[in-house]
C-alpha cells in the first residue's frame, strides 16, 4: 500500500512494478509505503 497515488505511479515504470525501497520510499509499521522525508517528519 502507497500513502498516495503519485507514490503507487512511481514505483510503476512502463507497467512494471519496482521496489519501493530502491526507489527511497521507508516502509511503516502497518506496511505502508512513504517518503522518506514524509516519514522522519
């Protein structure tokens, strides 16, 4: 799960889904995928 549609676009490139976590995006506890910068904030 993304925090939101522009996180789930990205880590989508040419219909192929890409890691989230080489893509900079931290995983929470509950499994959703944000922003590292959203997260330390």
């Amino acid at each position: 799960m993304f925090d939101d549609a522009e996180l789930w676009d990205t880590h989508r490139r040419r219909g192929v889904c890409m890691d989230p976590g080489e893509l900079g995006l931290m995983q929470t506890r509950n499994g959703i995928w944000l922003r590292a910068l959203d997260h330390a904030g």
